[in-house]
C-alpha cells in the first residue's frame, strides 16, 4: 500500500484539507463538499455532496511539532495528530450523494494503492462510518431533509 500524507490527497482536483470535515472517531474523519447549483432555489438548501473519508495511518515522527504532541497526548492533553503535512492517511471511502442520497460509494482508492481492499478491516469502524454519513445524506441531500 502506498504511503499518503494527507496533504497529498485530493477530492475535486483540489487538496482535501481544503474542505470541511465530521469527525467520525481520533483516528478517521469524512472530508465532504456540498453540491449546490446556480440555479437551485435557496429553500431546497442543498442537492447532496461529495465525501471522502480516511484513517489515519501513521505520521512522521521525527517532526518535533509532532513529537510535542504526542508528548503532551502522554501527559493526559488532546493530541492533534492530524497535522496534514506529517501525517499519513489512507482512503476508507469515497463516493457521492445526490439530491436523493448516496449515489456512488467506493471502497478505498487507487492514490493510496486500496482500491476496493481493506487490510484487516474493524467492523466498529465501517459501522461508525456509515452512522456518520447517514448524517450528512440527512443534512445534504434534499429527499433526506422529507424524511
């Protein structure tokens, strides 16, 4: 599996890290972008969204930010080791959501070499995935605001 730090990864040929994000657990987060058209009336609010969500998979630690960090995660602090430069991240999943829900979903990536493969998979962790997206499909998309 090939190894991508975060800052590398993309969605709509733009940087990840430019988008918003839901996190889902320490360890995975789903980047997402709303999709709303010019022409759309402000009442419907939005016509789904594009999402990509990764888990982390390990960082460069002989980065000392990274490294005070994690020391101060020993000491009982909040860690951020999302920090998108040093940190590793593979694609968990990927896909679209339209006006009437999830569209297209993809099980990892071709950029981080897991396309349609999970190594050791957790079922903790695609339940906890799609709990979360089922709130976004709901915030987004215009058939889940009726529901």
């Amino acid at each position: 599996m090939e190894q991508k730090k975060l800052s590398e990864l993309k969605m709509q040929d733009k940087p990840l890290t430019d988008y918003q994000f839901e996190k889902i657990d320490d360890n995975m987060r789903i980047y997402y972008l709303p999709i709303v058209y010019d022409d759309q009336p402000d009442s419907l609010g939005t016509s789904g969204f594009h999402f990509y969500c990764v888990k982390w998979a390990g960082e460069n630690v002989l980065n000392p930010d990274l490294y005070a960090e994690i020391e101060r995660h020993k000491l009982g602090k909040q860690p951020n080791h999302w920090i998108p430069e040093h940190t590793y991240a593979e694609c968990f999943f990927e896909g679209v959501a339209y006006y009437d829900g999830i569209r297209h979903l993809y099980m990892g990536s071709e950029e981080t070499d897991n396309y349609a493969y999970h190594y050791y998979p957790d079922c903790d962790d695609y339940i906890a995935f799609f709990n979360k997206l089922a709130e976004l499909e709901k915030k987004f998309c215009n058939e889940g605001l009726m529901k």
